[in-house]
C-alpha cells in the first residue's frame, strides 16, 4: 500500500509542528515594520455617552514622549461598517471605525493614539481628556424592549433590530394534541471566544500611490480585504491581507474588527505602519461578545414519548450594534432553524426577536446560535423522559432519524449520520462511570447524554437550507512547479486546525503524490484565490477540501496525458506517491513537470500543456452528528459541579485526519465545558462587565477538564466529494447540554430546573433549595 | 497591559529600604506575584516608587528558632517554604495550603510575607498565618523595629496597619504542638484559583478545636470552637510500640459551634460570591476540615 | 553609571537569554516579558494576558518558571533565563518533550505551547514519575483554548515514561 494512498484519513502528524514547538511562531505582536508606530485606542468607559465637538482634548497626551498623534473618527473620514446579511426585516446599524458624537457600549473606541513604544501610546491614551455625557443605556433585551427604553440607534425604534414568527407544520395542533407539554425557560451565558492570541494588525502604506498591507489576526483575509476597501475607499486591488501565524479565533476573528480599519486610515493618514495589538482586558470588554440568547421553549410529547412538536422564543441580545459580517441574528435566527435538532419532530414555531443593547456586539462564537436552544430543548427533553418514566437515551433514541435524507421540519436536508449508533455509543463509553461512590456523604452523581446535528460544511446550499444568505464558496488554485512540487493556494488560513496537514493529505491522494511533496499557501490575499467566507462554519474540509480534490483530479488527468505523451505507452497508467507507471517504464512527476515546461515539443503535442488549474467549488449541503455524554459529582456541601467523565462521539463522515478531528472535538467541548459551568462576561448594573480579566472571566484549565474517551462513527455525505462533511463545533454546540442535563439528573430529587448558565455554586445550591438563610 | 511610569529602587539594607518607603506613591516589591498584575491592569492609583526588596541580604531563611517558632523571612519564596522540612514538620496547615495557592510558577516568585501583606481577605496565607498565631517582625525607619500580630496587622481588605516606611521583616508562626492536627481545606469554581472560602482547623491532642477562615469575612475570621474532639482513647500496641490516640468528632458539638460561630458574623457578599454562598462554603469547609482532623488521629 | 539602590525609572540590567548574554538598559516599569521580547528577539515568550494569568509567558529564572509578565525585567538583573528556544536550539532535533506533543497532538495554534512546555519540563525534571494530579497541579495556571488539555495529558506522560 502506497504512503500516498490512504493519505485521506491518515493520522499524519502535522507539518505546522515543528515550528511552533520551536517558539518560531509569527504572530501580529512579533511582526515588525520599519517607522512602525505603536496603536492604542481611547475607549468609552461608560455604556452610553454623547461627545459635544471638541470634547476630546488630546493636548495633554500630544506632549508625552514618543506620542505621534491623536486621531478621531473627525481626522478620519470612512464609511461605516455594515453587516453583510440579507434577511426581510433585520434593520441595519452602520458601526464607524471610531465614534463620533456617540458611543453605544463600554469599550466603544473614540480615538487611536500612536507612539513609538506600546508603553508611551498606553500613556497617551489615559492622557487624552474626554468630555463624556453619560446617557441613560439598556443592558438586557427587557430593559431594551421597555416602554420609554433609550434607543441604542434612533432609527430603530423599541431597539428592535428583527423580529420575525416562523411557523413549520402544525405547531399549535401538536400542542393541543399532546399529552405533555414541558415548558423550558434558559437564560444563557454572554461569553467572549477569547483565544488566547486577541485581535490586531499591523497596516504598512505603500511607498508611494494609495495601496496598503495588512497583517491581520483573522480568520478570513479575502473578508477583511473586502471590508478595508468598503470602509477606506482604497481599490479592492491595491490591498493586500495577511494572516500570519494566528493564535486562535473561534469565530472572534472572522469579522473585521473597527479597530482594523481605524488603523488602516491612521497608517494612510501618518504615512507610516501602525500596528495594534489587542490587550486581554481590551479583548474582553470591547471586542464582540457571543451567545446571550433568553429563550423560553417548549416541548409537546405523547404518552408514549413521541416528540410532536417544539416551540420556541429565541431573544438575541445584538449589543449595541448588529455586528458586521454574520450579524445580530447569528444568534436567535440561526438557533431557530436547527431547533429540531437530530430528531424526527414535524411540527416547529419559532419567534425570533433580536434587540439592541448597550452592550458589546454579538458576533460569532463557536456553536454560534444552536448551542443555546440546543442546551434549552435537550433540558427539556430530560424533564420529560424523567416525567414519563422513560430513560433520557430511550427517549432520545425513540425520536432520533433514523431513515436518509431527511428532511427536517425547517428544511434542512440531513444527508446521512449515525445518530442512533452514536447515542449508543456515548452511552456505553460511560457505563459504569456513575457507579463510582462519591467522595463526601453529600455529593450527587449525576448523567446527561446529549445527541447533536450540526450544519458543517456550508457552502451557499447549506445557508440556504438555514434560511440564511450567506455566500460561502471557494476558489482554489492547485499547480506543480517545474521541480514537481505541489502547490496549493487556498482562502482559508488556519488559526489551529492544521489546514497545511489535512488540505495537503487531500492534494496528495487525489493528485496521486506524497503528502510532504505538497505546500498549502493561505494566508496572502495576493498569492490566493477568493474565499468568500474564509475559515468558519466549519467549512474547510468540504468547501476547501472539496475544491481541491476536484482540482487535483483535474490536475491528475494533465499529468497522466504528460505522462503518456513522454511514455508513448498504451498501456494504462497510473498514478501515485509522485511515480507514473505504464508497463515497465515510470516516470517521476518532477521528470513530468519538468518536461512539462521547458519541452516545448511536448508542449506542442498537448492540448493543456499547463500544469495549474482553478477550481470553484460550492457544495450541497451536508450535516454531521454526534454524541456526548457526561457524568457529573455535584457538591451539595459547596455546590461545585466536577465532571468525572466525558464521552464524545463524533461523526463527520469521511475524516480527513481522525487525529485532528479528535482534537477539534476536544477543543470544542472544554469550550462547552467553560459555557455550561463557568464562563460569563456578567454586566453589572454600570454598564461594564464584571468578567474583564482572567481572573474574573473564567476559563476552563487542565485541573477542571477530565479526560475525554472519544469514538468514531463514519457516515459519509452522499454529496459531498469524498463523503467529507467537515466539523469543528460539535462539542460547542452539545457539551453544555451534556453537563447540565447531568447536573440536573444529579439533583433530580430536588427537581431543579436548570434556567441559567452558567451553572455557577450559588446557582446549583439555590436549584436545590439549599442557599436560604440558616442553611 | 504595560505598566504605568514608575521609578524604582533597589535598597542594599533594610535601613535603606525603610527611608523610600517613606517617601509618597512608594510601594514595596517583593516576589511580584500580586503588585506587578495590580499595575499591569493600569487600575488607578497607582505607586509611583517601587522599592525592590530583592537585593536585601538574608531576608529569606526559613528557619526554627529555639522557641521552637518558625521564622520566615520576608523574601522567602511561596516555593521554599512548600519544599520545607521545618513547615512540614513544625506548620502542616501552612505546606498543605501552599500547595494550593496559586500555580508553581507563581509560587516560585511569589513570597509567603508578600501575600500576607498584600491582605487578600480571600486569599490563603493570611488566614493561616492568623491560624498559627503569626507575628509579623516589622521594620521601620531609623532601626526601628516592632512585632504585631498578623491578626492585627490585617485591617481590612488589602490594607494593613503598616505605617508609611514600615516593612514586614519576618514572619514568626507558632509550631505544632504535640499531637495537634492541622487541616486545610479551601473551594473555588476552578481550581487552584483564589478561594471563595478557605477553612484552617486546628485540633489539639485534648480536642480543642481552632478555626479560622479565609474569604468569609473582611479579614480572616478567627476563633477557638472549644471541646470538639472526645476524650482520646489510649490504645496500647500490644506489640509493645507506643499508644495510639484516636479521637472522634463530636459532629453535633461541631456543627452547633460553626453555626454559633457564623451566625455571630455577616459574611461577604460580593460579586465574586453572594453571602450565602460564602455561608455555606464556611459552614461545608469548617465541618469537612474538622472531620479531617479527627480522622487523621 | 546611575546607583541601582536609588530611584530611578531606567536601570542597567544584565542577563543571560537563553545561554546568550546581554546588556540592557531597560525602564523601571518594563516586564520581564516585553525586555525578552523587544530586547532579546525571544519571541517565543508570548503575551497572552499580561496580568499573570494564563501562562503563555512562562520562562526558566535562574532555574525555576516564572510568569514572565509579573516579573519586573530589573528583577532579572545577573539572572539566567531560558525561554522555549532552549529547549532545542537552530538545527538541533527536537527534545522529547517537544516530540511528544507533536507525536500526541497537544498543540493546535501553539499560542499557549511555549509556555506549557517550559511547565511541563519544569515538572518532569522535579518529579520525574509524576502522576496525573501532579501534572494537572504543575500545568494547573497554563490556559489553553485550542486542545481540551487532551493530548497536553498524553504527551507529558507520554514524555515521563520515555525518561
């Protein structure tokens, strides 16, 4: 068996390795240009203020050492940013790059200071005297939706940004039909994706015309390029975007940040490069937020535990503005759409609200708007089985799909999955787990397993099936050198999940060469061609992965006429780990490539005597799925929830590298982990946020995440290439729901009804009726 | 993220050092581990003179005087006094905390003085330096010297009744005594973090029970609990080694004491924990430990 | 040459980086972190928060971790310092710790993998049959937000068990 062959679905190791484990990363903070100034912004320290003109005094801040200048959104005229969604009805909230006579949420930039060093611009900023009037602000959508609520934008009046009612089957008829009905309120965490890399760029201005580069922390550099073009004026053509080494997004960077384009027109402005740096604070506080949807669900089940039908109220806090790219609604619309989740329930109503506050936007954050409702209806699903006297996995497995495709009552297309086999799974990798005494006479175990669908894999067809406008296709372009090496130029730099590993295990296999002959480049704008939703959504496998594969087998059938032309051999070729064979004689690819370019008789017998090809690929939609399981001791004594087990199943048909897809999976359920027992950026009634460090925002660390025992299930796409449906968010999406149902199994005697997260002590111990007083 | 201006200093003698921190905005630096993060986060006020304890000579002997005290120093790394003979020997209370505070990386800097100065009514170290009786050594201006007790020293959260140019030379703890049992137990969401509630019981051989608990109150809530433990049972080894102690709880004994204890003092109530949480957290920590400390006998 | 023992808000400082050493004139108020950094081109120490929180800065001080970005670079004066860089130099293989986190997949970004293994290496020479509490307590303050601590786990056992 060739090394090449089974490339797809290798363990390789990854190629970015090496590197990393040196220290030899780049990221923005250790890029350095020559007369580059130092970027730090004067940010609002209240939620809500107006500026008269002039109220900004930079006068003070000018006479620092090392200070350049002080420049307000008035030095810098620029177009607002704008969300890039079009759905009927969501109003829209133009964002500048620096406000102006308003600001809308603490942390909102009102100036970008430049010096030489980082310490004196932080000097400066704290030196700048603003004139703030503090307004009136609303905090929460209730405060937003009051009567008399200051409006966050004038325009929209109520603060309401959509509100829409869909309605799939017979929703009302299944309610009234059925024998019970539980009712699942959840109020859900605001978190912050925080990697541990933050936001920033560094904008370098061309010697000479108006074009400008761009290092940038994203996850998408065609997406930012697009914006600085919209937002500054600068042709399209004339900037260029680089992702260096990125320390993790998890959807934080896929927006362009204000920050990016305030400090593209500083750099045009001062005719120098300007790099910003975000700081940890800075990133918690002023950088999106994520999830913080109220939801009140209910569920219509029979007697016999047939789910009928599921009802929703799905309220987004947008923040103060509806964040560019995704928008507001990557919350509460998206939630909406996946509320059946993997089982077979026909009837589904949905009202969907988002409002603004003056808080932090919302933007992407793994899981993006299913986590919630998925967190809300699973808990619900447990209150029934406990109330029917049904086994929370039986009642699951009663209403799992079974049968594919299926279409799901708010039209998404599951192509295939394993959904069942994957609960039972997860349920055998912790049998016994919860049979272990506990350790204190007052600690409850309890279970939770939780089954999940998940829209991986999005191309336009998978937004469309979400109801979503969202353009997500890619082009990619696939060449082999005159030396023979392999080429791959791709829109979808990593920020983690090993692109330049798997993208190239792709290439290999499908061209018919070794994994270590073949490069991805992704990161430059310049070198690449467009994808139009970068790295996101899970996307990359299938979307870039796809285009690829259908690239280099493009590429194969010009190697193989090559080969055949040189050969001039009639017996059939093949092709693989970089050697051709046709009867006794072979050939390497470089001899192919190499003959390829320079042999202009060859050339002339060819009717593609070029080896590069471009491929556009935009797939139809696919879905993974999967299982988690948790099992849980709560502490009565204390109220601290340990997880003691974790069980991930995981199914995202065909893997591309089933090593790197454990490790998303792991990531992303230490993510659901943080979301369901510690995470929360907690406003208080000032308007700042309480989490505003690492110290107060907790995140989970190796001391609270248990070992995870992981399976795999394979149900390939039947229309994807390959069968790759792509994954990344499935523990995103489900852990929370694993851990709080087995919270609430633990204290099942004390009925809790989990209705917030994160489940912190104060809240399990008042769940169970054990926080009054002389308790 | 970078930190405000600031001028340092770094004095070769105590004498030295006490004269700067007379002067206005001074501030001392010892292992770091609390102040440089303070500055970092650019929270105003901030000091204006940092005067570097790290060039004094001798200040970070741990060392057992012939009272039998312990004697740590106040450049003595958290780090150190873990790894210690003499505290595991002479102040278990004190290692089996140390292991909980922070992460090793900060205990390798961070100083055991520094974080009972620094007076973090959450924090670990003050309230087992009140457990053990700790007496700061302070140096002052001109020579100056006194001695308080830590409980004392501690007048609220973050703030001591250091007088400006004052510092904490040394730590003094009272050791063990015979047949006394010493346990920690603390509770944070996450762990390794800061406490919410950390509980310190002492059980002495006649039963005597002490408890003082860090995060409950203000500062750390110290009082002696009284007859917890029943009589001890002597048990010869009929092999003919040496008698063996057991003692039991007497849990409802226990259980009235903490609650008399609680109820007599309002408990924080913060963003970090509302108060009866903390309540809870004390009255749960406070039993367990000393559970522990019968068991252990 | 201004006296150290007075206040001044620049001092003389010198150290050894990674077995190189330097000479540097540094402010009062600057980290350890950010005199690696900008002075020393070891940008292998990387800021993660700044406040002494997440571990992405931890470095070897005259033979113990610290968090770079709580130490004051003038407390580092006549201090040696190993950052990530010294676990294998330019051209040298990997050291094994190094290799087991490539061979257990305990990097994802690698933002927070400097940091983590210079934690790591401090516990394995400590503690060479550490088991999984003492792991999780050595690795305890080094956040990551890319692996689930997953392969983190397999590859510092992974790493003791070669020894």
């Amino acid at each position: 068996m060739s090394a090449a062959a089974g490339a797809i679905g290798a363990r390789r190791r990854r190629v970015e390795d090496e590197r990393l484990l040196r220290g030899q990363a780049r990221h923005v903070g250790d890029l350095t240009r020559p007369r580059m100034l130092e970027a730090v912004f004067v940010r609002s320290p209240h939620p809500a203020a107006r500026l008269a003109p002039g109220a900004i005094d930079a006068r003070r801040a000018l006479a620092l050492p090392g200070v350049a200048a002080v420049l307000t959104a008035a030095d810098l005229p620029h177009a607002p940013l704008l969300d890039s969604v079009r759905i009927d009805g969501l109003r829209k909230t133009p964002q500048p790059a620096l406000a102006a006579e308003r600001v809308r949420f603490a942390g909102e930039p009102v100036a970008i200071v430049l010096a030489e060093r980082r310490a004196q611009a932080e000097d400066a900023a704290a030196a700048v005297a603003v004139a703030w009037e503090p307004a009136p602000f609303a905090l929460t959508p209730e405060q937003a939706a009051a009567p008399g609520a200051p409006l966050v934008h004038d325009e929209i009046a109520g603060n309401l940004l959509y509100a829409e009612r869909k309605r799939y089957g017979d929703p009302d008829g299944a309610f009234a039909a059925a024998d019970l009905v539980i009712e699942q309120p959840l109020t859900g965490n605001r978190q912050s994706a925080a990697p541990l890399e933050g936001r920033g760029c560094l904008a370098e201005p061309a010697a000479g015309g108006d074009g400008l580069t761009v290092w940038a922390s994203t996850m998408g550099p065609h997406l930012l390029r697009r914006r600085l073009a919209q937002s500054t004026g600068i042709p399209e053509q004339r900037l260029r975007v680089i992702a260096p080494d990125v320390g993790g997004s998890f959807g934080l960077k896929i927006p362009a940040a204000p920050e990016e384009i305030a400090v593209a027109l500083a750099a045009r402005a001062v005719g120098r490069p300007v790099r910003w740096v975000e700081g940890r604070r800075e990133q918690l506080v002023a950088a999106p937020h994520a999830k913080d949807q109220r939801i009140a669900l209910a569920l219509a089940l029979s007697r016999a535990g047939e789910l009928l039908a599921v009802r929703a109220t799905l309220v987004g806090n947008a923040g103060a503005y509806s964040f560019n790219s995704a928008s507001a609604l990557i919350e509460p619309y998206l939630g909406a759409g996946l509320l059946p989740g993997p089982y077979a329930v026909a009837h589904v109503e949905a009202e969907i609200r988002s409002l603004l506050t003056n808080t932090s936007p919302i933007s992407p954050y793994r899981g993006v708007g299913w986590t919630q409702p998925h967190t809300a209806r699973e808990l619900a699903l447990d209150r029934a089985a406990r109330a029917l006297g049904i086994a929370p996995a039986e009642l699951r497995r009663r209403n799992l799909v079974t049968r594919f495709p299926h279409r799901s009552a708010t039209g998404m297309v599951y192509d295939s999955g394993s959904y069942v086999a994957s609960l039972e799974s997860a349920v055998e990798l912790v049998a016994g787990a919860a049979e272990a005494a506990p350790s204190e006479p007052d600690v409850r175990v309890g279970v939770g397993v939780t089954t999940y669908v998940e829209p991986a894999g999005w191309g336009s067809d998978g937004a469309l099936q979400s109801e979503w406008s969202f353009a997500s296709h890619d082009a990619v372009r696939l060449q082999v050198d005159p030396t023979g090496g392999v080429l791959a130029a791709v829109g979808t730099p990593s920020q983690g999940q090993g692109h330049a590993t798997t993208l190239a295990q792709v290439v290999a296999e499908e061209l018919g060469v070794r994994v270590e002959d073949v490069a991805i480049v992704a990161q430059d704008t310049d070198a690449t061609p467009v994808s139009t939703a970068g790295t996101r959504a899970s996307r990359v496998a299938t979307v870039t992965g796809g285009a690829l594969a259908l690239a280099a087998r493009r590429l194969r059938e010009r190697l193989l006429a090559v080969a055949a032309a040189l050969l001039d051999e009639p017996a059939p070729l093949t092709l693989a780990d970089g050697i051709v064979r046709g009867g006794a004689r072979e050939l390497t690819v470089r001899e192919l490539a190499e003959a390829a370019h320079f042999d202009p008789a060859l050339r002339a017998r060819l009717a593609e005597p070029d080896l590069v090809v471009t491929q556009f690929h935009d797939p139809a939609a696919a879905y993974s799925n999967g299982a988690i399981a948790a099992v849980v001791e709560v502490d009565l004594g204390t109220g601290g929830v340990t997880v003691r087990r974790l069980a991930v199943v995981e199914d995202c048909g065909t893997m591309l590298n089933p090593t790197i897809v454990e490790g998303q999976a792991a990531g992303a359920v230490a993510q659901g982990f943080g979301g369901a027992l510690l995470e929360d950026v907690a406003y208080g009634p000032d308007g700042l946020p309480r989490g505003d460090s690492l110290g107060g925002y907790l995140l989970p660390r190796i001391a609270d995440v248990p070992e995870m025992a992981f399976a795999h299930h394979v149900s390939p796409s039947p229309l994807t290439v390959n069968g790759v449906k792509g994954m990344g968010e499935s523990g995103a999406i489900a852990a929370p729901a694993a851990i709080a149902c087995a919270v609430a199994d633990a204290l099942a005697p004390e009925r809790f009804v989990v209705e917030r997260l994160p489940l912190t002590p104060a809240r399990v111990l008042a769940g169970a009726g054990l926080l009054e007083e002389g308790r | 993220m970078s930190l405000p201006p600031l001028a340092l200093a770094r004095p070769a003698t105590v004498a030295a050092a006490t004269e700067l921190l007379r002067r206005d905005g001074a501030r001392a630096l010892a292992g770091g581990q609390s102040l440089v993060p303070l500055l970092a986060a650019r929270l105003t006020p901030a000091p204006t003179l940092l005067v570097d304890l790290g060039a004094l000579p001798g200040l970070d002997a741990i060392a057992r005087d012939d009272d039998g005290w312990l004697r740590i120093g106040a450049l003595a790394r958290q780090r150190a006094a873990e790894r210690s003979p003499l505290v595991a020997a002479h102040a278990p209370l004190l290692a089996q905390a140390l292991a909980l505070v922070g992460h090793p990386s900060t205990r390798n800097r961070g100083t055991v003085v520094g974080s009972v100065a620094h007076a973090d009514p959450a924090a670990e170290l003050p309230a087992v330096a009140v457990a053990l009786d700790g007496v700061a050594v302070v140096a002052g201006p001109g020579g100056a010297r006194r001695e308080t007790p830590v409980a004392a020293l501690i007048a609220g959260p973050g703030r001591t009744t250091l007088a400006p140019g004052e510092l904490i030379a040394e730590l003094r703890l009272a050791p063990a005594a015979a047949g006394e049992r010493q346990v920690w137990l603390e509770f944070a969401p996450r762990r390794f973090d800061l406490p919410l509630v950390g509980a310190a019981v002492r059980l002495a051989a006649d039963g005597d029970a002490r408890l003082t608990l860090a995060g409950y109150a203000e500062a750390p809530l110290d009082a002696r609990l009284g007859p917890l433990g029943r009589p001890a049972l002597e048990q010869a080894d009929d092999g003919g080694g040496p008698a063996r102690r057991s003692r039991a709880l007497d849990r409802a004994a226990a259980t009235a004491a903490v609650e008399r204890l609680l109820a007599a003092h309002p408990p924080r109530d913060d963003a970090r924990a509302p108060a009866a949480l903390r309540r809870r957290l004390a009255r749960t920590l406070a039993l367990r430990a000393l559970a522990k400390a019968a068991a252990d006998a | 040459m201004p006296d150290p023992r007075e206040p001044a808000t620049t001092h003389e400082i010198e150290l050894t980086v990674d077995a190189t050493t330097r000479r540097l004139t540094v402010e009062a108020r600057e980290t350890l972190a950010e005199a690696l950094r900008e002075r020393c081109d070891a940008l292998g120490v990387r800021i993660g928060c700044g406040e002494g929180h997440c571990g992405a800065c931890t470095v070897d001080l005259d033979g113990a971790t610290a968090r770079a970005c709580t130490v004051l670079a003038v407390q580092a004066d006549g201090a040696a310092v190993r950052t990530v860089e010294s676990l294998a130099g330019p051209g040298e293989p990997l050291a094994p710790l190094q290799r087991a986190f490539r061979e257990q997949h305990a990097l994802q970004c690698g933002f927070c993998t400097a940091g983590m293994l210079m934690s790591a290496e401090e516990l394995l020479r400590e503690r060479p049959r550490a088991d999984d509490d003492e792991i999780r307590a050595a690795l305890s303050g080094n956040l990551c937000r890319c692996t689930g601590y997953q392969g983190i786990l397999r590859a510092v056992r992974a790493a003791r068990d070669e020894r």
